[in-house]
C-alpha cells in the first residue's frame, strides 16, 4: 500500500509511464522497418522531412524516426537502442534533463531526438567538455548520421573561419562549450556579415549539463585585447605580501573565500610603501594590487587551483581537475598569481566580449540535457534554465553495494587507511578506482603507493591527454587507478578492459600497421579478437572479486560530484562497491560539519588511526553537504541576477549590431541619430523651463559645430527669437541638408560602407568602455548595503544610466563622423575597414593611408591627376 501511495505521489514514476506507452508504439513497428534493405531506410529521412513540410509535428512522427535510428545504429554501430534509452531520447526531445546512470550509454542515446530535430533543418548542437569527446563523438556516432542522410560538422579549437563556417551548416555539430560560446562572441565582433559563423540558435543537447550549467556557469567566457597597463606593481606586491603575518595583519575566511586587512595590516603596508593613507583617491591602484596580491598569497594554491606549466599559470577547473587552457582569472589576480609564481607576467586585459554559459545556452529556441547525477540539484535547473530533470530507469538493476563513510582523526591516518585498503585489494586482483579532489592529494597518495610497491596510474589535470585511455582500463584485473575529481568522464570503465583501446595502443607504434589500409584493418581485427578473449577472461575474474571498487578520499562539497565518482562502478548490472574516507582535518569537515564528531570521537576516547563508521556520519556529512550545496546555488543566483542585467544590455547592443551588419542601407538609421542629437542638443542649450532670453544660444552654436553642422556660418542672431521646437526644426532641417551634400559628394555607395564602419566602430569602442564601467560599478555597489539601500536595485537603476549615457555617446560620436570622415579609396584596394582581432586589442576601423598624393599623376595610366580620376569619389 506505502508503495502504491508512494508511486501514485511520484511525478517522475508517472512520467516514466508516460513514456513507456510511446516505447511499446516503437517496439510495435520495429519488425516492419528491420524488413527494410539499407536503400528503403535511407529512403525514409526524405519521406519524414516531406511530412514535416506538410504540416506534421516532430511529435507525430517520432515513433517513425526513433525506430528508423534504433535499426540503423543497429546495422552501422553494432547497438540496438535498449527501451530505456529510448525512453532518455524522448525526454531530450521534449527539452529536459535526462538522467541516466553511467555505463546507460548516453552517447547513444543523443542520436535519436538529433535525427528527429535534424529533420527540421534547422541544425542541433551537441555540446560535450572537451575536444576528445566531441572529436569521438561525431566521428562514431556521425556513421550513423551519414547513412541517415544527414551531414555532420565538428568544432573543435585550431579550426579556420572556413570550417567553422562550413561545421556549423551542417544538419548536426558537435563541439564544446568554450567554442560554441566564443565563436558567438567572436560573430558578435565581426566587422563584415561574411565574417559570421554561428547559424540561429536552435536546439542544443548538452552532455554532462550538471558539469557545464552549473560548474562552469560561475566563470563567464571573456575575449579581452591588451591594456595599456604597466606590470611592475604586481611583482613589488608578490615581495611585499609575504611579510605579512597570518591573523596579526590580514584574517583569512575560507568559507567565504575572503583575506581581510587587519588595521595593524594597513599601518604596515602603508609603513613598507611608504604612503600616508592607503585608501586615499590618489591611492586606489595600489589598494587594487594589494587586494589581489593578498588573494593570490592567501587563498589561491598551487596544484590544487592553478598549475604552472612551461612558464604559464594554467587554471585548474574545480570539479573536473581538468586544464583550462585560454582562461584566465580577472580584475588582475591572474597577473598576481603570475608574480606570486616568479614567471612571466601577461600585459593586464581589457574586456571586448563577455557572456556566461547560462546566458549563451538560455538563448536556444530548445535546450536539453544528459547527466548521470542531476536530480540533487533539480532546483537550480527548474529556476534559472526551466528545465526539469527525468530520472530514466536503468536497463538492468542497479547491485552496487554503497559502504558507510569512515571517519579518521587526522589526514595522514586517513590516507594510511586508504593506502592499505587499496594495498589488500589489489592483492586479490581486484580493480581500484581511487578519487582525489585535487592534484596536490593525488600526488601525496602516489608516492604513498609507490613507496608501498603497488602499481597504479594517476589521472590528473597535469596527464590530461591521456585521461580517455587511462580510464577505459581502469576496470582491468588488479588496476589501481587514481582520479582527480573524475576527470576522464565520458568514457566507459570496462570490466576486465577494453579490448578496442588494448588493441590501438598494441598496433599505434608499429610501422607495419597502416589502419587505412584493408591489411591493416584485418591485422586490427586479429588484435582485437585477441584482446576480446584476454578481457572475457578478466572480466569473469573481477567479477569473482567483487567488481571495481571505488574509493572517495574525501567528501567533495557537492554531493553530485561523489555521486559521479560513485557511479563509476556498477554499470550495466555489474556488481560493484564504494566508500568515502574522511577525517576531521578534511575541507568540508574542518568548515562545516565536524563539531558533533569531534565531540564523539573524544568522548568515546578513539585513537587517531581508530576510525568511526557509522550511517549517521554519513547522514552528518550529506547535511553538512547540503548545506554548501545552498550556500553555492545562493552565490550563482546572485551572480546571475547582476549578470542578467548585463545581458539584456547585451542583447540591445548584439541585435543593434547584428541589424548593422545585415542591412543594406543604414541611412536611415543614422538619420535618426542626427534628429536624436538635435533635439538633445536644444534640451541642453535651451532648456524646459528657462526663459529664451537666458539660453546659451551662442553654447549651442558651438555644439552644432563640433557636432551635426560642421563649418556652419551661423550667428546667434540668426536663430533668435524661435521657440524649441522651431530651434530642432530649423537644425534638424540644416544637417539633413548637409548629410545629403556629403552624400552627392562622395557618392552614395561609400557613404553606405562609411556609415556601416562608422557604427560598428562606436559601438564597439563605447560597448568595451561600458563593460569595464560596468565591472567597477558592480565591485563597489555592496557599499550601498550600509546605506540601507538593496545594491542590487541600485545595480540595476544605475546600470541603465549609465546604458543609456552609452547610446547617446555613440549616436553622437556616430553623427561627428560621419560628417568628417574622409575615405580615400587607392585602386587596388577599396575595403576601408581592417579586420584586427588579435592580441593588441579591438578591431579599428582605419582611415586609409594616401598611399598616392592627390596632386600626384593616377596610377591607372591616365595621364590625369588622381583627384580628377580614381581618387574623385573621395
């Protein structure tokens, strides 16, 4: 009865129902499309795009299409889509999260709402974490693809404008995250329409959607050009820091991830630089270095946030313990740590183009995604992305055994502990898969095992390359297998190994074996069935033993990030088992959850290597995790909120620009902007409620003159004794009058080209002045908390000041140049934009170079001076 009540209360049970009822309609017509031959298949793409056209929904035909993939991934791939599976493509396609166990075979079960939403045209994005997989990914599964009909693109980093042009019209792209969202930046900075990539933003699967909405969604991408800022400070700094004192001169919030300055700290800082007050105006650069510097001191470490590499500090990504080559921390604590590190420090940047990933993917027409641990945070995904999580069934039962945590003293009874439990299984051959949660623990557990003797692997951020072919071994008989943070996800854990990999790794070295040659691909084959008996073998071994067992070293503040490593084990029905080790000396612990059992460990008088098991240690530590969990989503809500306010600023600016790039004629356009001026100008000179006698009318002459009327002969005299309205009409008629004599005079073509250059270059320019104000305003805006003010209202009201002030300069600075600019076209090249993205910062739009002087005979040959012949026009 509990059970029944229990299901009838379950939303996801109920949905699961749901489904199963499209499933049996699939399974009902699977015998009549396998009767078809591979023609009669590939027939059928076209007869499904031809319903759509005549009105039919992706609905209406999905049975069709899923069991038209189901058939053809089973005679290209070898796979038959299980009914779950099938089950997990209809919840993507109705763009939620389906999560699914690892080993439940995700990549696969993409192809089926990609083929259906393909059908459309419109393109379907599948977003992975890194090339590897997306290189995999649309290599295998685009066999499938291609046999459908469909084209299949690939972005991956280090392509040209060409391919990425070529990728993203293709029926499916598969890519990561950074690229799709740089390249959206990088289309929303070009300065030609030619120059745009990305097609409409249609519908995107995400893999791993916990990992990229939720993880990475705190570090927004930003593609920033040099400053022209000197570096030498961060080096003085990173000397000076050092001497501080730890609580005598700076306090240290680990749970907030703070270093405060102490008074006795701001007496001695201000001692060593020698200056009277620190937080004077004249002193606000310095108070910035120090801040950082302090940051980088206290709160950033080496190996575990960071690496140094060749000379370079290289990010650690928190969750994977991945490499994040590219990306760097902002507002200078980069440059810090870089002077803190002793190597080279890169200029500072200024931002040209910044957007978060939660912004970037709200802006699909569709979103959906895949995860094996989303359900712990449903919330977040309902609240900020609207999107609700499924539970998908697995296909075989679930039999892994779930140890409780065990609790040590201290960290190195703990990782004595672990070492010795790792030492007794691998003795009895029994495959380990070890997590760390970072690089520097992952390190100190090697040489552990190595002064023990046992052989292991170790999967980190600094092996980063050979991540896939580490892991997809770690099921082998006595493997022992380290892994920070699950890094290598993506890839199945066999039991008893991969024949597939065993068998490239055998044949990569030798110089007989060539696999696009058919003897080559026959030498693969005998390899392969070699290794296929060898891991059969193994595989009825580690079974005996227990299957892999996983081994958390300490409890990671997410508990979907355990979740993960614990989901390593037990796929497909395999047996399998987990248990996390803790002690009091642990992060979370220390932080947040180890009072209670602190006080219960020292009454029942444990011994530092007596560890304490039991199930309310573990119920202590997920609350505890809980607890963060909240803490973090509160944190990415906020950000979010400010950062919202930033994007619908963003989206004016992108659609303004995109209008720019696109139309033909923006003439009217920047008619407007002359009116606008105007009437701004007559606000300003001639304000509402001030008698005509007291305005500035000589004020506004000189305005007009440096502004929409260049070179009027106007005089005070000549404008008095009208009213503000006739003031506007009588200016506005004027510079319209002057625009079309520079239009006669340079032609109406050039005209065209020098408004659409003119624009973009303004609202380039003022959009990237805007971004840094915008940075300043949101690092002081907490202040107005102590006024008894909400900073994020004050956020908010000042920001759209301040965007509007934005508009009005760039419509001003558009009207100026345009009535001044002059092009000069030379004959062998007549752009007048040069496209410069590189390093040194924005793109300029230049004025050309007089190459030939314009008395000087024309280059052409006709024997007449250049102004009279090629050089009119200008």
């Amino acid at each position: 009865m509990l059970k029944f009540i229990r299901n009838w209360l379950d939303d996801n049970s109920k949905e699961v129902k749901r489904l199963q009822k499209t499933v049996d309609k699939i399974n009902q017509i699977e015998p009549e499309i396998s009767a078809l031959s591979d023609d009669g298949l590939q027939a059928m793409t076209p007869q499904l795009k031809d319903r759509l056209e005549q009105g039919a929904s992706l609905d209406d035909i999905l049975p069709e299409a899923f069991a038209l993939v189901r058939e053809a991934s089973r005679r290209v791939l070898g796979m038959r889509h299980f009914d779950v599976q099938l089950m997990g493509g209809m919840v993507l396609h109705q763009g939620k999260i389906a999560e699914m166990r690892t080993g439940e075979g995700k990549t696969l079960v993409a192809t089926l709402p990609v083929y259906l939403n393909a059908l459309e045209g419109c393109g379907v994005h599948v977003v992975t974490v890194n090339d590897y997989l997306a290189r995999r990914d649309s290599e295998w599964m685009g066999r499938l693809y291609k046999f459908l009909g469909l084209s299949v693109g690939l972005i991956v980093h280090g392509l040209d404008w060409n391919q990425r042009k070529e990728a993203y019209n293709c029926d499916v792209t598969y890519g990561t995250n950074n690229e799709f969202g740089f390249d959206y930046l990088r289309d929303n900075m070009a300065v030609r329409a030619d120059q745009l990539v990305q097609r409409e933003l249609n519908y995107a699967i995400v893999d791993e959607v916990d990992s990229i909405l939720i993880d990475e969604a705190r570090t927004p991408l930003i593609i920033s050009g040099q400053a022209d800022k000197a570096t030498d400070l961060y080096y003085t700094f990173a000397r000076l820091v050092p001497r501080l004192k730890k609580e005598d001169d700076f306090t240290v919030d680990e749970k907030a991830h703070t270093v405060v300055l102490t008074e006795e700290g701001v007496a001695r800082v201000e001692q060593m630089l020698g200056v009277e007050n620190l937080y004077d105006d004249v002193n606000m650069e310095l108070t910035h270095h120090l801040n950082q510097a302090l940051k980088a001191h206290a709160l950033m470490k080496c190996d575990r946030d960071y690496v140094v590499k060749d000379g370079e500090v290289i990010i650690v990504d928190e969750f994977t313990g991945r490499l994040m080559f590219g990306r760097r921390y902002s507002d200078g604590l980069h440059q810090a740590i870089e002077a803190k590190e002793g190597v080279k420090i890169e200029r500072e940047s200024q931002t040209l183009a910044t957007i978060t990933f939660q912004n970037y993917f709200r802006m699909f027409r569709k979103l959906a995604g895949m995860t094996g641990t989303a359900e712990t945070e449903q919330e977040e995904f309902r609240k900020i992305y609207s999107l609700d999580v499924i539970v998908a069934p697995t296909n075989k039962p679930m039999i892994r055994k779930d140890m409780p945590d065990v609790v040590y003293k201290t960290e190195r009874a703990k990782f004595d502990a672990v070492v010795e439990e790792i030492a007794e299984r691998h003795a009895i051959g029994q495959p380990v898969l070890v997590g760390t949660i970072s690089i520097e623990k992952s390190e100190v557990l090697s040489d552990m095992l190595r002064r023990r003797g046992v052989p292991h692997q170790v999967l980190n951020a600094k092996f980063h390359e050979k991540e896939a072919e580490i892991v997809a071994q770690a099921g082998r008989l006595g493997a022992v297998t380290i892994a920070t943070n699950m890094a290598g996800r993506g890839t199945d854990i066999l039991l008893g190994g991969n024949p597939e990999f065993l068998a490239q790794a055998e044949l990569r070295g030798r110089d007989d074996y060539d696999p696009e040659d058919p003897a080559g691909a026959e030498k693969y084959q005998q390899v392969l069935e070699k290794y296929k008996g060898l891991s059969a073998e193994e595989y009825r071994k580690v079974v005996e033993q227990g299957g892999l067992h996983i081994m958390g070293t300490e409890r990671h503040e997410s508990r979907r990030i355990d979740n993960q490593l614990r989901g390593r084990a037990g796929r497909q029905g395999d047996p399998g088992s987990s248990q996390f080790f803790s002690s009091l000396e642990d992060d979370l612990m220390r932080l947040f959850g180890s009072d209670n059992i602190a006080g219960i460990m020292d009454k029942l008088g444990l011994e530092e290597d007596v560890p304490i098991e039991h199930g309310l240690i573990t119920r202590s530590l997920e609350s505890a995790q809980k607890r963060v969990e909240g803490r973090n989503f509160s944190i990415r809500k906020h950000v979010l909120e400010y950062d919202d306010v930033m994007n619908q600023q963003r989206e004016v600016i992108y659609q303004q620009r995109m209008k720019v790039l696109l139309e033909e004629s923006l003439k009217d356009v920047v008619l407007q902007m002359i009116t606008d001026a105007v009437s701004r100008a007559v606000e300003i000179y001639a304000p509402d409620g001030v008698i005509p006698e007291e305005w500035d009318l000589e004020g506004l002459l000189t305005h007009a003159e440096q502004l929409f009327l260049p070179g009027h002969q106007l005089q005070p005299e000549d404008i008095e004794g009208n009213g503000r309205d006739a003031l506007k009409e009588f200016f506005t008629e004027k510079s319209i009058e002057a625009y079309e004599a520079r239009e006669g005079e340079m032609g109406a073509e050039v005209m065209r080209e020098l408004e659409r250059v003119v624009l973009l270059r303004m609202v380039d320019e003022k959009w990237m002045d805007h971004l840094d104000a915008m940075d300043q305003l949101r690092e002081g805006i907490g202040l107005r908390a102590y006024g008894q003010k909400d900073p994020l209202i004050e956020y908010k009201f000042e920001s759209y000041q301040m965007f509007q002030n934005m508009v009005e300069s760039i419509q001003d600075d558009v009207v100026r140049y345009v009535f001044r600019v002059n092009v000069v076209q030379a004959p062998e090249q007549r752009r007048t934009i040069e496209n410069k993205y590189e390093e040194e910062g924005p793109a300029k739009p230049v004025r050309r170079e007089n190459r030939v002087g314009r008395n000087d005979p024309c280059p052409c040959g006709s024997g007449k001076k250049y102004k009279k012949c090629c050089g009119r026009a200008g």
